[in-house]
C-alpha cells in the first residue's frame, strides 16, 4: 500500500497528483492500527514558534547555569547538547544557543489542544507526558473513512496547520515497536514497523535501545556479552532469567517482538509526575534539590491544568547500580503547590541522599486525586498554606499574562545566584 503523506490518498505512483513525491509505502500498511505519536523537540519547537527571532539559531530550553537542559531544539543536538545535560556543558559545547527558561503551563496547554485532535481520531489514547503518547485505531476504518495509516497522516498535517508543530508518528502492531517507529526518522517522520520484517529490525540494534535499559542496563548486558538485541534472543528465555530475574525475561520477550500491553485510555491518570536522567550521577543533596525544585513545579503546573490534586507524594530515585528507590507519603490534604510538593519531597530525599550514594536519576509525582477545589485548606492551626495557595496562584496568573520570567520563585534565584 502506498499513501501520499500531503493528501493521505491511496495512490499506485511514487508521485501523488497533488505533487507529493515522498509516499508513505509498506506492505502490512492497511492492516497495522497502535501508534506513538511524539511531539519534535516540544518545547523549543514552540518557543521557535512564537518568537520566530529564534528560528535560525539553537535553542536550548533549560535553567541557570547549575540547571538541566529540559530539552533543546536539532539545531543544538547536533553540536551534542542533550536533556538532562547540566546547562554548563551545554553551553561549552554549543555557545551560540539561545537559553530559554521555558514556561510549563503553556507547553501543558499545547500538549491537551494535541491531545484533543489525537482523542477526535480514538477514545483510546495513552498520554505519556504533555508531548507524547499511543493510540489504538483498530475499527476507526468506517468512521474517518480510511485506514488507520491515513487517520494518522491527516492528522500529522492538521497539527502542523492548526499549531504550527511538528510531529513524528510511529506505526506498528503493538506499543514496543509503535515507538521505536517513532524515533526513526525525525522531525515530521512517519516510519512503519510490520510484522514481516519486525525479528530482522531488531536483530542487529544495539541492546541500549530497548526501552528501560539506559547506559548501566547496557553494561551489565554487556558483560555478558549481550550487546545486540539479537544476542538477547539467541541466548533464550531461561538463560536471560536466570542472568536477570523478571527483567531478563522482559528483555527477551521484546526482542522477540512481543509486546502483549494494551492501549489504557486511563494510565496517564493514575498519577502526574516528572523525573529527569542524569548527564553524571549526583550525591550531593543540595545539587539534587536544586534538580527537584523545578521538577516539582512541573508537576504542580501540571495538575493545575488538569484542576486535580494529589493526596499521595511520590519520590523516585534511581542509583548507580540501576536500582530504583520509591519512597511514598500520604499528605495531610490534597496538593497541587509546587512549594508543599517540594517540601514533603525534600524531606523523603533527606532519608536517601547521605552525600556518599550517587544518582542518576530523580523523579517526584502525585497520585490519589481528588478536585482541586478541595485542594490546600490548611486548618486553623495552618494559616500558611492558604496564604501560599493563593501567592502560587497569582505566580500562576503572571506568568500566564507576562512569561514565565516575571516572577522569580526564592528556590529558583537561589540556583541563579549560585551560578554568579
């Protein structure tokens, strides 16, 4: 099957009769329905749209100096830049980027206007974070009138004419491979994965690039002499779980292309969270609050979008050796301030972080949701939080009308005047 991907007709040609000469071609192309839709360099593709001075230069969308990138634009990755790059690296590598701070409640608000085209083609769409997620199309055929491959071209199009943003859609027969398709070819790619070809794609693709296994997961296969994901699969089931437990096992189900987990319209509500990997692994404690702060912001602008609150904080660590460290708590109320999530989140980092254990990453999260109405009441012992309810919401409200960068929270100028 052959699709144009300017008008998503079924053509026969290479060359659609609108003037398109880069079809959209795959045998299985009629007969595969789970995609992964990932927005390019999401929030520097928008700080790009909306100032559009930015346009020829690298644009990397991060703190201070002592900050993280968040993300950068392909301008910028190409000298090397990365997320989760400590900003001072980044600027060595690529000292002419444009540094932006970014502004989270508008890169949540283009994230739900995406999200809303994504749910007009499914109600079965998986939301991954503000700029990613799956979708089942299976028995769409009838309602948009073409095959799920064509649903989605229109819609790779209509997101860039209504939003100005580009898109990357991958397209196969279960999530592993939807979005490995995905990271194939970008910005604005649309790559296909079917079932023909899916043991001999994988065979020869490093180990790393199997979802979970980041640089320590890779090492430790490595030393096994499991570098490719063919390897995985020639060693076979009960070698790889005796090697590795459950993960073994998981690792040898996906290099054989198996992947049984459906499309859950309600995972992404089960909580809001945000975490970030690392360029070095940290053990001091001040370095790695200065990293949860604005991960606590995120999570805060992220439920005040969504008008929840959490009941239930979550930390996440991750050390070294690749072991993840949960710690939860049960909050007195409801939350949706960036200032209390911190609060209860630094002193459950306090427990884990002695300046001697190293980490690569960190995470915070809520769960347990309920209205946001009831969210922050304080008692009449607690006249603070009231107070710092409404203080975060007129930050809120300003930042919403003048940027990001006109109030400046105490936490995130103590990480600009550290970096003077």
């Amino acid at each position: 099957m052959i699709l144009c991907r300017a008008c998503a007709r079924e053509i026969t040609l290479k060359r659609c009769a609108c003037g398109e000469d880069q079809p959209l071609e795959h045998a299985e192309l009629s007969a595969l329905s789970i995609a992964h839709l990932d927005c390019d360099a999401f929030y520097a593709s928008i700080e790009k749209r909306d100032d559009p001075s930015l346009q020829p230069h690298p644009v990397i969308v991060g703190g201070g100096k002592r900050g993280v990138v968040s993300t950068c634009c392909y301008v910028a990755r190409a000298y090397g830049v990365r997320s989760a790059m400590p900003m001072f690296k980044a600027l060595k590598l690529c000292p002419q980027a444009k540094v932006v701070h970014g502004d989270m409640r508008k890169y949540v608000e283009e994230g739900r206007l995406i999200r809303r085209m994504m749910e007009d083609l499914t109600p079965q769409v998986q939301p991954l974070s503000i700029d990613e997620a799956f979708m089942d199309l299976t028995g769409t055929e009838a309602l948009h009138h073409g095959t799920p491959g064509q649903s989605l071209i229109k819609l790779q199009n209509k997101i860039w004419e209504e939003r100005r943003l580009t898109v990357s859609i991958g397209l196969s027969f279960n999530k592993f491979l939807a979005k490995t398709a995905s990271d194939l070819d970008k910005p604005r790619g649309f790559s296909v994965i079917g079932r023909a070809e899916a043991l001999t794609f994988l065979e020869t693709r490093a180990v790393s690039t199997l979802p979970g296994v980041g640089p320590a997961g890779a090492t430790a296969l490595e030393r096994n002499n499991l570098r490719t994901i063919g390897d995985i699969r020639a060693v076979g089931p009960q070698r790889m779980r005796a090697l590795y437990g459950d993960w073994g096992a998981h690792l040898f189900a996906l290099s054989m292309a198996d992947d049984p987990r459906k499309v859950d319209p309600d995972g992404e509500r089960k909580s809001i969270s945000s975490e970030t990997t690392f360029f070095e692994d940290i053990a001091d404690i001040e370095a790695l609050e200065d990293i949860l702060w604005p991960l606590c912001e995120k999570v805060a602008a992220r439920a005040r979008a969504s008008d929840t609150a959490g009941m239930t904080l979550t930390l996440k660590l991750k050390d070294t050796k690749f072991k993840i460290i949960t710690r939860r708590r049960q909050l007195p109320e409801p939350t949706l301030l960036a200032s209390r999530i911190f609060a209860h989140a630094r002193e459950l980092l306090a427990g884990d972080a002695n300046g001697k254990t190293k980490y690569r990453l960190i995470g915070v999260g809520l769960s347990d949701f309920s209205d946001a109405a009831s969210a922050d009441k304080g008692d009449m012992l607690d006249t603070q939080t009231p107070k710092r309810a409404a203080a975060e919401a007129a930050i809120a409200k300003a930042r919403d009308k003048f940027g990001k960068d006109a109030v400046q929270t105490g936490r995130a100028l103590k990480a600009e005047w550290d970096d003077e």
